[in-house]
C-alpha cells in the first residue's frame, strides 16, 4: 500500500553534515521526498510532537536534544513508506542496529540517534500534518 510516513533528521544529523546523506538512502530505496524544510523546534513544538513519551524518563532530555539546533523535516511517500523507513533507520539504540542502517552507521546513542521515522500508521496520521499542510505536501 502506497503511505506517507514523517522523518526527521535531527540535531546530531545536521551538526554531522549527514542531512544528505540521510535523503539519499531514502531515495534510492524508492521513497519520494513529498514535503520538506528545516526548523529549529521550540520547546513547545518539541513537547507536543513528542507527547505520548511525556511520562517516560528521557522526556526531558529528549525535547532538550530536539530543540538543541536545526532539524530537516520530510513527509516520505512509497509502497509500504512507513515499515520501509524504520528499516533504514534500524533500531532505535544504534548498539542494536542492523549493520548498513542509518543508526549503525551514522549514529551515537540512543538519544543522538540521527533520524526518526514514523512507528506505525496512527503515529504517520499524526506526525505528517503536525508539520506539514496540505498544500505543502507533494505526493
Ligand atoms: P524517536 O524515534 O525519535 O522516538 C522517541 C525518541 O526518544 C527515540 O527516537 C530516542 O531518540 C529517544 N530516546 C531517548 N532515550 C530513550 C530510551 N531509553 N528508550 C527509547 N527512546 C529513547
């Protein structure tokens, strides 16, 4: 089934200079960039995209990191877009990565872990309009 699935390089992706680098294994894994543009999340935007964690003990440090700099955000579309992105990113604690994965390669802990991706299809139906209109979304 064709989906449409949020990613975001973060903080530690930016200050890395792996923004491309991230874009592209998307792309030539057959995912189309539909919406795309850099932000530097306030604390608010950060809290509210990362609300259904607020009880968990990383909260605060996370949105921490969130706001810490810059992030790209991107809605990606394609054939089963939502699970295909969460392998390329491989498990959220690079130690546990799948080798050839975005975090294992690119990544430095569980928090600075470079990218994020949509968990599953009520997640997507959440994330991608949180940052992206309608008539900002290409595909
Ligand atoms: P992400 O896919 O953006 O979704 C929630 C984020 O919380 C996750 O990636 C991690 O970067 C971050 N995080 C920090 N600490 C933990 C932890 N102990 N367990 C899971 N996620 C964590």
């Amino acid at each position: 089934m064709v989906e449409r699935t949020l990613s975001i390089v973060k903080p530690d992706g930016a200050r890395k200079n792996v923004i491309g680098d991230v874009i592209s294994r998307f792309e030539r894994n057959g995912l189309k960039v539909a919406a795309l543009k850099m932000h530097h999340l306030s604390r608010k935007e950060a809290e509210g995209f990362y609300a259904v964690h607020r009880h968990r003990p990383f909260f605060a440090s996370l949105t921490e990191f969130m706001t810490s700099g810059p992030v790209v955000l991107m809605a990606l579309s394609g054939e089963d877009a939502i699970k295909k992105v969460r392998e390329l990113m491989g498990a959220t604690d690079p130690a546990k990565a799948a080798p050839g994965t975005i975090r294992k390669d690119l990544a430095d802990s569980i928090e600075a872990n470079i990218v994020h991706g949509s968990d599953g299809p009520d997640t997507a139906a959440f994330e991608v309009p949180y940052f992206f209109s309608t008539l900002e979304i290409h595909g």
